[in-house]
C-alpha cells in the first residue's frame, strides 16, 4: 500500500528504522518482490508549519502581534535582545530578466509566501537585453540599501548574462540564495552562513521524517551550484558518505541501486527509473521541467524520478508538486529572517 503520510507518522516509522534503505514494512510478496511501503512527502504541510512559526516570530519582533509561540521562538535567537517593538519586517528583493514564463510564476510563489509570513518584498524586472553592467549596478543599489535584507537574482538569466558574475556581486550578507562564493567557501570549510535553500529543504525534509544520515550512502545526481554541489557538501557535513554524479556518469543504474539516499537534480524528465531505486531507500526529486505534451502544449512540471513507478519500491519519496518545491521558498524566508536578524542585531 502507498500512503500520502502524515508527517509524523511517516517520522514514526522511519524512526523505527535501523537505517534507511531497509523496507519500511514488507507486503507480502508480490511476483517474488518484496513491496515496500513508500511513504510520500508532504513538502507543503512541512512548509506550511515552518512559515508559520517564523510568521509568529517576525510578528512578536516587529511588535504587530504578541503572539505567544513566536515570542518563545524567539527566545531562542541570539539576536533577538536587540530588537525593539516596531523594528521593520524583513525585506527580501528579487531580480528577474527577460520573460521565461516559469521564473514569473516562481517569483510571484516567493512574494506571495513573504507577505504571508508578515515578510516585505519587491520585485524589479528587467528587460532580456539588459546588460551585464546594468544588472551589476543593480546588485550593487541594493547592497548599498539598508531597508534590504535579501536579495535574490531569478535563475536562469537570458543568454549572454553571467549568472556567476551575478552570484558574486550580492553582498555576503544578504545572499539568501547561498550562491555566492563567500557563502560558497564557508559551505566547504565547515562554517556558518546562509546556504542554498533548495538543499536546506531537502536536510529539512529527511530530518523531519527521521531519515538517518550518519553513515548513509546519499548519491546525489547533479552538479549545478545552486543544488548538486551544495546539498552534497550539506550530506557530507552529516556524515553521509556522498558519492556526486550527474547524467553523464558511467554505470549510473548500478551507483543508484547502492544508495540508501537519491538526491535527483538534473532537470532530466524521469530519468530514474524504479530499478535504479534501492528497495526502501529515501528519494528526493528536485526536478521540475516542463515538457512538449503529445497535444504540443507544455506539460508539467515533470520530475526527475518515474514517480508512479518508485511507488512500492522507495521507502520515502517526494512527489514533483508539494514535494521540495513549497521547502525551497519556506527556506529562503528562513535565510532571509537570518539575515535580517544579523542586521538587525548589529544596529
Ligand atoms: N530558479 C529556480 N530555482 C531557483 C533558486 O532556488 N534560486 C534562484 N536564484 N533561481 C532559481
């Protein structure tokens, strides 16, 4: 059987496991296989709690409501006693050029959890044939603007845009994208900083299910910036043993099929199939891609893993909606009240 769990029956009974990659509960045994009981991530309730803990918090900060659990929260921050009823709410900008439809609705996602969340926000758009220079002064105005705390530049950037040179420019403190190489370096030294938030999901995600890194096997398929390379170096730092590959890897079927964890991140349409998938293994799918559908209109977005498939096979899955999509945002909303209570505490 296959459950759409609740979250913390599925930590229950992932708690319960010695270790992932083991069957969750065998049942029965069909045509000889063992099925396993897969457990589907509910990425959109775990984000809907978290906003709503740091709504509290930022409310009990800000002084616009007393609000008990949130005060307690805050208790708890080290940069809270400097903060007084009445300071500003956290600010996050994003940056988008050109037209790609599905950056747009990405964005309007982000803004819309930011003013939930008591958050403010703005969005400047910028035309596709905006220069490099143009876009680096733009950067570097809201460095410059104390009523910022975290800036965002929307990927992917029109051709002929430097993304990296981009990522460079955001000023340490506020890049609560985690891509820049101050953010970057102290990612790989070990230290504190603000970290990618799709891979920042995805720890939130198996930490919250109960899924056990220390020792694990995590493969990760992927190498970009922005989710490969970080939420390898994330597992690592968790004492998984991470082996990094990408859609160009020799005999990827065979290393998928020893991983206890599957990070698949290459934007690649169902690319891993079910046998690829140890039986009980942990398996987070960040892709999201729009495909042409039979009828020639965008269809999607489609993950990376045949869902339907790995039903029965994986003991814990995210789908491609609700999964680590609604995690991404709640942790960019988490970078970006982290910024704002460095900067509000250094006032
Ligand atoms: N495009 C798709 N996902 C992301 C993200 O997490 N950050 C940025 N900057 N662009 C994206």
């Amino acid at each position: 059987m296959t459950t759409a769990a609740s979250p913390s029956r599925a930590a229950g009974r992932a708690q319960s496991r010695e270790k992932i990659g083991q069957p969750v509960q065998t049942q029965g045994q069909m045509r000889g296989r063992t099925r396993i009981e897969t457990s589907v991530v509910d990425g959109l309730g775990l984000a809907r709690k978290l906003r709503a803990e740091m709504a509290a918090q930022v409310a009990a900060l800000t002084g616009s409501a007393a609000a008990a659990e949130g005060a307690a929260a805050v208790a708890e921050r080290p940069a809270a006693s400097a903060f007084h009823s009445g300071a500003r709410p956290p600010c996050l900008v994003t940056l988008r050029v050109g037209e790609d439809p599905a950056s747009r609705a990405y964005v309007a996602g982000k803004h819309r959890a930011c003013r939930r969340a008591g958050f403010t926000s703005r969005n400047l758009e910028l035309p596709a044939n905006t220069s490099q220079k143009e876009l680096l002064a733009q950067i570097e105005a809201l460095n410059q603007d104390g009523e910022v705390d975290g800036i965002l530049v929307q990927l992917p950037l029109p051709k002929g845009l430097d993304a990296v040179a981009a990522a460079c420019a955001i000023a340490a403190e506020k890049d609560v994208d985690g891509v820049g190489p101050v953010n970057a370096g102290r990612l790989l030294v070990g230290g504190a900083g603000l970290f990618p938030c799709t891979p920042l999901g995805i720890l939130a995600i198996l930490d919250h299910y109960g899924v056990e890194l220390r020792g694990a096997h995590a493969v990760v398929i992927g190498r970009s910036n922005i989710v490969g390379k970080p939420v390898s170096l994330l597992l690592q730092r968790r004492d998984a043993t991470v082996t990094m590959c990408h859609s160009r890897s020799r005999n990827l079927p065979e290393i998928c099929q020893s991983a206890d964890l599957l990070v698949a991140c290459t934007g690649v349409p169902r690319l891993v199939k079910a046998g690829w998938i140890q039986p009980g293994a942990a398996v987070m799918d960040v892709g999201a891609t729009y495909v042409n559908g039979k009828s020639g209109n965008l269809e999607g977005p489609v993950g990376d893993v045949d869902f339907e498939a790995a039903l029965g096979r994986a003991g814990l899955i995210t789908p491609h909606r609700r999964g680590v999509g609604p995690m991404t945002i709640t942790m960019l909303l988490r970078n970006t009240l982290d910024a704002w209570c460095q900067r509000m505490g250094a006032a």
